[in-house]
C-alpha cells in the first residue's frame, strides 16, 4: 500500500486527486514561480481530516505543502513534484460571530472577503485587507502574516488574532481558540503558527479580532518634494489627524508610469513623491491639516476625493496594475526604518542602473509602516537571471540593515538572503524550533529556513 492509497481508504476517495484532475492550480502561487504540480492534492473536509493526513503523511515521510488562496508571492506554497499539497478550501466558513467580545470564529479555507463581510454584516469591521480579498484565505494570511493597507492603524495579520487551532506534522491537534485580549497563562502558542509559513503546522480555524467601523474615509492625494518632507509629513498626519488609516507613498517613477498608462492626471506639473493619506476625520479636519501643512512647506499641492470614484482613481494609481506589463518584472518588498528609506531608494537605483542603465527602477509602498515595494525591469544579458537583480536589491538592503521580507514571507525566493536579516544565533533557534514540532521535516521542506 502507498500513502495515496492509505489517504483514499482514510478520507475517501473524492479527497485525492492525482494528475490532469489536479487542474493547474497547484503547480504556483501568485509569484507565477511553480514549476511542477504536486504528487497528489488532498483536500480534507475538517481538522480531524487534516490531522488523518498529516498522520499518514508524517509515518510514511513524506513532504507535505499547505494550499490556501495560492496568492502568496514568495513562492512558499509551490511545489516541487515529490510533495503531496494539502489544500484547505474545503474547510470554509465563518462558524460564529460574537457581537459581545468582538470576536469572529474562522474555517482556515475561508476567503478573507467573506469573512469581512461578516464583520460588517454583523456592525463591526475586520481591519485586515490586501488587493488580493477575494481569493486569499485566512489560513494563508495568519501563515505569511499578512500586512495590506491597514497595517498603520490596525497593525498586521498577527495583530488580528486572539485564537488558533493548528495540526502539527504528526497529526496532533493544538486547539488553543481563545477569545480573550488579555490571556498570559504560560507560551502564546499561536505564533508559531503565524508567520511561519505552513513550515511548523498546518491552521485549521481561527478566532479573529474585531473592531468598530471606522467610520467615513477621505482620500487625500498629496504633492511632495523631497523624502524628508514625506517623513514630515507622516508625523503631521498622525498628530493632526489622529487615527489615520493609510499612508501611502509613491516615488515619481512608479506614480508616472501608472498615471499616463490608466490616463489620469491629476495636477499640472509632476513632483517628486505623491502621497495618499486616509484619515476618517471630518473634510474640515483634513482641509485644515492640508493648508498648515502648504503654509509650512511640507506639501506643495493636494487633492482631496471628492467621491467614491476619484478615489478609486488615486487608488488605482497606487495598486499598479500596469506596471505589471513591464518585461521580466520583479517586485520587492522589503522594509527599513522609516528615515533611511529615501537614502535606500537612491542607492539601490544607483546600483542598479549601473549593471542595467536602460533597467525600468521604482519605489512604491506603506512608507508608514517602513514597507516599500520596489519594481524593477531589466533586459538581462546571456548569464543573467532574476538572482543578478536579487543580489543587488538585497545587497544593498543589508547594508542599511533592512527585512528582506516586510509582509510577503520568505517562502522559497528570499530563503537564500535570510542570512542578510536574521543573525546566526536566530536562524539556529528557527532550525531548533522545527526540529522539535516536525522532526521529520515533512512540512513545506526548502521554505523559509
Ligand atoms: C493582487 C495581490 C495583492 C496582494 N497584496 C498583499 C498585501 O498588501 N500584503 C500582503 O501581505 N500580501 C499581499 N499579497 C500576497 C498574498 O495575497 C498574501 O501572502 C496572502 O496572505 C496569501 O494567502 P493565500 O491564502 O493565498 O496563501 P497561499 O498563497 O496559498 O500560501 C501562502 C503560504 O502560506 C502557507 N499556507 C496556506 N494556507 C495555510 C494554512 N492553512 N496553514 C498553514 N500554512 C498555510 C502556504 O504553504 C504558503 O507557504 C497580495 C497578492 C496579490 C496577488
């Protein structure tokens, strides 16, 4: 007996798939690096399924891969051919929502647009919210701890769970579905599992946290003439305008290339830096701030939404999908403390374009939450590869000291600069951890560490 057969007689047959019924999905994530499909995909209907599998798997040793939305852009959940992906679509839905403490009750395979609306169905708000809503799973975003554009008010995925339920590689089940903000008895188990990119054990459910509407957002685009003035200016923002809910930056480069092609202008001459701020102070608040902040210097124009539709102008500008036609285009996320991105930005420019002088180099992100995302397009020569471009962006990241991965993960892309981020002594602790929960190294194997 193989463990396809074992998996079959434990979960039914409906439960494997092999081959040409796998469809193409399994084979890559959103980073569109797969090159391979699964051996099989197995797609358990509960947790006592899940943990029959990882069971299975874990005795007969082998590798095993956790599919969620399949939006990573790390390449964390690919495949290379020997694995058996587990994929959790199959355990979606929201199983509670408790209006009293604020807290909903999670399937992992449940889209994170679902479970929005469910918060707002219910009068509250889930904080957590990335471009890619509706395909990507809350299982895939507690794993990769998921940033998106609330992550200066709300903080990130992490910040959003109080409870978690997860499978260990040997099958046991860790229920551990607190709803309390405040519970200290003993190790915060869960964040093993956040952030870890199914490499320590498989989430199954989750208890989220939920706040109070925020109320109406204005979008404000701002014209900005140096990086320090963008500093300036987030610090202003966040004191004048007290809770702000993003804070967007967007060098000259990326706002250009973005703004001709979807042909949307939206002042006169072009400015170094463009910012978007959101706040949900009243227009007479935000007026106010933006007219201190002309008179002292800090912005030399500014636009505030006037409908729904401008700003999904401003906002189409910002997600930039027509950057993404560009030939052989990478995008970074890295982050550095927030005063060293602007000298960041020039150097890696300045050492890219002396290896590709015609390369296409710009700059773009959550600058309040010291994440910028970087965009770079290069013919490469005979020889070069991605690794070349790699080499230089991360090169230059840790000699300011940066995260090679600000929301993104690892995954298998980054896991050669981890070095550059993490110190010996915290690698070997990483390597520690996952001996003692998967001795057997069958989860995710090459992913992360
Ligand atoms: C248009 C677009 C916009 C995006 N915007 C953002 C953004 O603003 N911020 C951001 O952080 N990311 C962003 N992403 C990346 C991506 O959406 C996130 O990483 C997301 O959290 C991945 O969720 P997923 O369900 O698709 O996971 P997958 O891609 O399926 O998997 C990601 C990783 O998690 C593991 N995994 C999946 N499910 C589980 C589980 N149940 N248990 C254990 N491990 C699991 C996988 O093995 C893999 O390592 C964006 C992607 C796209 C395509």
């Amino acid at each position: 007996m193989t463990v396809l057969d074992d998996l079959r007689k434990a979960l039914g047959d409906s439960a494997v798939r092999e081959g040409a019924a796998m469809g193409a999905r399994p084979g890559s994530d959103m980073s569109l690096t797969g090159t391979a499909l699964p051996r099989a995909l197995i797609r358990p209907r509960n947790t006592e399924e899940v943990a029959t599998a990882l069971k299975l798997c874990n005795e007969a040793g082998v590798p095993v891969i956790a599919q969620g939305g399949m939006t990573g852009l790390a390449g964390g959940a690919n495949p290379t051919g020997n694995e058996i992906a587990i994929s959790l679509e199959l355990l979606r839905g929201i199983e509670e929502v408790d209006t009293a403490s604020a807290t909903m009750m999670v399937k992992a395979g449940t889209p994170l647009e679902e479970c929005q609306r469910a918060a707002a169905d219910a009068g509250l708000f889930l904080a957590l919210d990335l471009g890619s809503r509706g395909s990507c799973t809350i299982g895939g975003n507690l794993s990769t701890n998921a940033g998106g554009i609330r992550v200066i008010r709300y903080g990130m995925a992490r910040e959003q769970v109080l409870g978690l339920e997860a499978v260990l590689a040997d099958g046991t089940i860790i229920s551990s579905m607190n709803r309390m903000l405040k519970n200290n008895a003993g190790y915060d188990l869960k964040q093993l599992f956040i952030g870890s990119e199914g490499t320590l054990g498989l989430i199954t459910r989750a208890v989220l946290r939920l706040h109070p509407p925020p109320g109406d957002i204005t979008t404000t685009l701002c014209a900005v003439e140096s990086y320090e003035q963008v500093v300036a200016l987030l610090r202003r923002a966040q004191s004048a305008l007290g809770g702000i809910v993003a804070f967007e930056a967007m060098w000259l480069d990326y706002f250009k290339f973005n703004a001709d092609a979807l042909k949307l202008r939206f002042f006169e001459a072009d400015h170094p830096f463009w910012v978007i701020v959101e706040s949900t102070m009243g227009t007479e608040a935000i007026e106010a701030f933006l007219a201190q902040s002309l008179e002292d210097g800090l912005i030399t124009d500014a636009l505030i939404a006037r409908s729904h539709a401008q700003s999904r102008d401003i906002w189409s500008v910002r997600e930039g999908h027509p950057i993404e036609a560009l030939p052989n285009l990478l995008n970074f996320d890295v982050s550095l403390p927030i005063g060293r991105i602007g000298t960041y930005a020039e150097a890696c420019t300045t050492a890219l374009k002396q290896r590709w002088p015609q390369s296409h180099v710009s700059f773009y992100g959550h600058v309040g939450d010291s994440n910028v995302h970087i965009c770079v397009s290069v013919d490469y020569a005979p020889g070069e590869d991605m690794h070349s471009v790699d080499d230089i962006v991360y090169g230059v990241l840790g000699q300011y000291h940066g995260s090679i991965s600000a929301e993104h993960g690892i995954g298998t892309l980054k896991r050669p600069y981890l070095h550059l981020s993490r110190s010996s002594a915290e690698l070997a602790l990483m390597k520690g951890l996952k001996q003692a929960l998967d001795p057997k190294g069958i989860l995710n194997p090459g992913k992360v560490i």
